[in-house]
C-alpha cells in the first residue's frame, strides 16, 4: 500500500476483530494553523478499515470502500492520533467497520464508519 507509506501510518496491530495503527503529527500533514488535515485523518481510518475488512473476508474475496462516513470531534495540534478498527458487520457482500482515532491524552478525534463491499 504505497499511500500508507507516503502518508506515514504506522501498523501495530492486525487481527480479524482488532486493527490498531497511528499516524504522527507532522507539519507537513497540517492545514492553518497547524492543526493536523482531516484528509490524513480519514486516510488513516481509511487504511486500518480496509485492512480489518480484508481480514474478514472469504478466502478469495477482495473490497473496496463503497461508503466512509467521519465525524471530526477535537483538533490534533501535537503527538500522536491513534487509530482502532472493528468490525461492525461482515456479511457476504459487505463488511462494515468503525474506527475510532484518539490523541495522546486518548481524546476522541474522530469517529468513520466505513463499508466495504465484498468483491
């Protein structure tokens, strides 16, 4: 996943019910202000949704995002966000999956909920 790369996500963790990675602050990632871009945000909620989607798909199958909704709750301005993804439904055609992204003092920052259709 060459974005993840160039984003600079971070993946510590991957199971089928548990996806966690983070992504640091950057003074390149930010809009005005300083303040950490919405569009890193969601990609790495993106990127750990659709690495815990793939985990629960049939043997064969692959996805791809169809839906990604975002909540934007606090500004990120230093640190570290921290991301988790679970799955909320995995169904033959589709597998839908919240992420949660935290900062350092494990405040909510944001809350997606993804589906991912099942190809």
């Amino acid at each position: 996943m060459p974005f993840v790369n160039l984003l600079g996500v971070e993946l510590t963790a991957a199971a089928p019910t548990e996806v966690r990675g983070s992504l640091a602050w950057s003074e390149s990632r930010c809009t005005t202000g300083g303040v950490l871009h919405g569009g890193a945000l969601m990609g790495l909620a993106d990127t750990l949704g659709g690495v815990c989607a793939f985990l629960n798909l049939p043997e064969g199958a692959a996805t791809t995002t169809i839906e990604s909704k975002t909540n934007f709750l606090r500004a990120v301005r230093e640190g570290t966000v921290t991301a988790t993804s679970t799955p909320l439904h995995t169904g033959r055609r589709f597998v839908v999956v919240e992420t949660e992204l935290c900062d350092d003092d494990d405040r909510l920052v944001a809350k997606v909920t993804q589906t991912q259709a099942v190809l």
